[in-house]
C-alpha cells in the first residue's frame, strides 16, 4: 500500500543525502562535503543577491592566472567556497578557477576528496543582476606515490612525499553539480545516480528537493552559442549553425537562447533540451571553457540525465587532463542535438 504523503511534507537536501547514505549511494564522507558545498551556495546566494546594496559590483583590481580581471564577487565567492570546504574537514585539495595552482588544505584531518569548482560563473553578468552559478565536481585523490618530485608541473600536488592527482578525467567523478543564482537559487547534483535538483526556500533558508531524477528531452530546437564569433569559427560549425537556422524540413527553425552564464544557459537545456556550445575559435585554439570545473562537471550531470557532453569529438569525461586550467570545445545537452552536431564536425 502506497505510504500516504501529506502536503506539508518537504524533502531538504539534508534528509535527501542522509537517505542516499543510507541507501549506500554515498558514505558518511561525502555527505559531510556536500552538505558544505550547499553551505557555500547559500552563502554566495545571499551574496549575489544584495551585492547591488552592498557595494559588491564591480572590479577587484587584479586578474586571476588566466589573465581575466576578477569581479569584487569572483574573489569573495572564492574565498566562501574554499571555506566551507576546509572546515569540512574532508576535503585535502581544492583546485579553483581563481588560484594559480590546486591548494592543499591543512587541517588535522588529511580529508578524503580532491574539490574542483569554480565558485562564480558568468560574474560578467553581476553587474546587470543577471544570473550567475557556481560548479563544482568531486574526485577521490588517486595517490600515485612517484618517485621524483621534482615534478612540479600543474599535474598534482606534492604531499606527503606523494603526488596527488587533481588531474583527473570527467570518468573518476564522484559526484558534480552547480548552483544557479537566478529568480530562485537552485543546486542541481548528481551522486551517479541521476540528477535532482533542490530550490532554495528563501523563508526555510533550506534547499528542498522541487525536480527529481532530471532527464533531457532526447532533443529540443534550441541552440545556445555564443553567435559572435561566427567569423572565427571553422566551415562545419558555420554549416550546423546555418542547418538550425534553415525551416526546412520542420517548417520551424531553431531558437537562439543565450545568456552568457554556462549554469543558466546548461540548466535551461537540461529542462527544456536543445544544445549548448562553446566552439575552439581561429582566435582561442580551445575554446574558453575549463574541462576540470566547467566541461567534465556539465558534461557528467548531463549523461547522468541522459544526455550528452562532447568536444565537438569525443566524450568529455573520456578526457585526461594535462593541466589544471586546461580549456576544451563543449558542446553539451540533448543526445540528438550533440550527435548531429557531431555528424556535421565529422563531415
Ligand atoms: P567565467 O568563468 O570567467 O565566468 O567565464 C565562463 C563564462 C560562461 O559562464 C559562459 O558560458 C561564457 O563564459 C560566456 O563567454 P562569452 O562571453 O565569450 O560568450
Ligand atoms: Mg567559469
């Protein structure tokens, strides 16, 4: 017989994961990490939402290792993320999109997880009160105890006379997911066991689960790409595009959504379908995106709904990364949409 719900009953993140726990989903571990990732989006939430009030618009003054001026935003967000993280007590190294190199963190305890994130994606759009997201993917430290370490490329930290690999692909994740702080702040994740995601009740200050098991139409006629740089892309992206744009055979051409935010414009795939793309230009060899904490995250949480996440070539999460702010070509959502895309880059 079919338990009887009653309408106030409200799923929190927090019951949801101590359920996943139970179920042997997760271990207590990685329970105790995400509950502090949400911590961390809570904290960016309210943030982002009064930085207009705050005097938090605007620049910093510096420019993180990739040479892109950091937001006031970018910097704080960094600093609430690699926080909660750290008090945690469960996680040993961090990689971020505004440190130069992963961050080991030294606590007691030595933590059990390598954190990937980029705390404040698509910050351009702070200014306009736009929306903006945070993504994140969760690694067990893979301790290849190497002989020489001199080696002191980006591959991994040196600790305990070991190196441990933050360079990891997409495939040994964990779990991933984002924050999007829009009209209401919803976290989306995925345990390797589909995706949920969780909106914030803004007079609870809980995540309460509102989309179970998330999965992306096999296709959608929507297309998200930067359009702008069409004069720097190759002739078999242009032809695609051109395709989308054609009415025939559907009587129907595609729509264009862009807003220049990965977490708004990946989130509006995944409930509506479609395509999102960020291409390698004549002008940037491998596009703008990074495969440790923006393409391998994505392209996870959209096979785990269904979908697919590409480099125009191969699957993303197939990728081994060299570097740790290593950027690839993405093309992400409805399996249709991705492998037509791909049909056409094969040509
Ligand atoms: P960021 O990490 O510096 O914010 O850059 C990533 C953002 C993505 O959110 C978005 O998809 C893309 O950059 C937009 O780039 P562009 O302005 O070139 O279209
Ligand atoms: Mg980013």
């Amino acid at each position: 017989k079919a338990k009887k719900t009653s309408q106030y009953e409200l799923q929190t993140f927090t019951g949801w994961l101590l359920r996943k726990e139970q179920a042997g989903v997760i271990d207590s571990e990685l329970t105790i990490v995400l509950n502090s990732i949400a911590v961390a989006c809570k904290q960016i939430a309210s943030l982002v939402q009064r930085a207009g009030i705050s005097n938090l618009t605007g620049v910093q003054g510096a420019t993180n290792v990739q040479g892109e001026d950091q937001k006031k935003l970018d910097v704080i967000s960094n600093e609430v993320f690699s926080n909660c993280l750290r008090s945690s007590g469960r996680t040993g190294i961090i990689a971020s999109e505004e440190e130069d190199t992963p961050v080991a963190v030294e606590e007691s305890y030595s933590g059990n997880y390598v954190v990937v994130f980029d705390p404040l994606d698509g910050s351009s759009n702070i200014d306009a009160a736009v929306s903006t997201g945070s993504i994140f993917g969760i690694y067990r430290p893979t301790e290849e105890c190497l002989a020489n370490l001199d080696d002191d490329t980006q591959l991994g930290m040196v600790e305990q006379n070991c190196i441990v690999n933050v360079c990891q692909p997409g495939n040994n994740l964990l779990s991933a997911g984002y924050c999007m702080y829009s009209s209401s702040v919803i976290l989306v994740l995925s345990v390797g066991d589909g995706v949920y995601g969780f909106t914030l009740d803004p007079m609870y200050g809980e995540f309460i689960l509102t989309h179970e098991d998330i999965k992306i139409p096999k296709k959608g006629a929507i297309y998200s790409f930067n359009e702008g740089n069409y004069a720097l892309w190759d002739d078999k992206l242009k032809k695609y595009i051109d395709s989308l744009k054609d009415p025939v055979p559907t009587g129907k051409p595609y729509s264009a959504r862009y807003i220049g935010s990965l977490v708004g414009d990946f989130h509006r795939t995944m409930l509506y379908g479609g395509i999102y793309g960020y291409p390698a230009d004549k002008k940037s060899k491998n596009g703008k995106l990074r495969l440790l904490y923006e393409c391998a995250p994505m392209s996870y949480l959209a096979e785990q709904a269904g979908g697919k996440g590409s480099d125009g070539h191969r699957r993303v999460l197939d990728i081994e990364p060299e570097q740790v702010h290593q950027r690839v070509p993405l093309y992400v959502g409805s399996v249709e949409e991705v492998e037509k895309l791909e049909k056409y880059l094969a040509a």
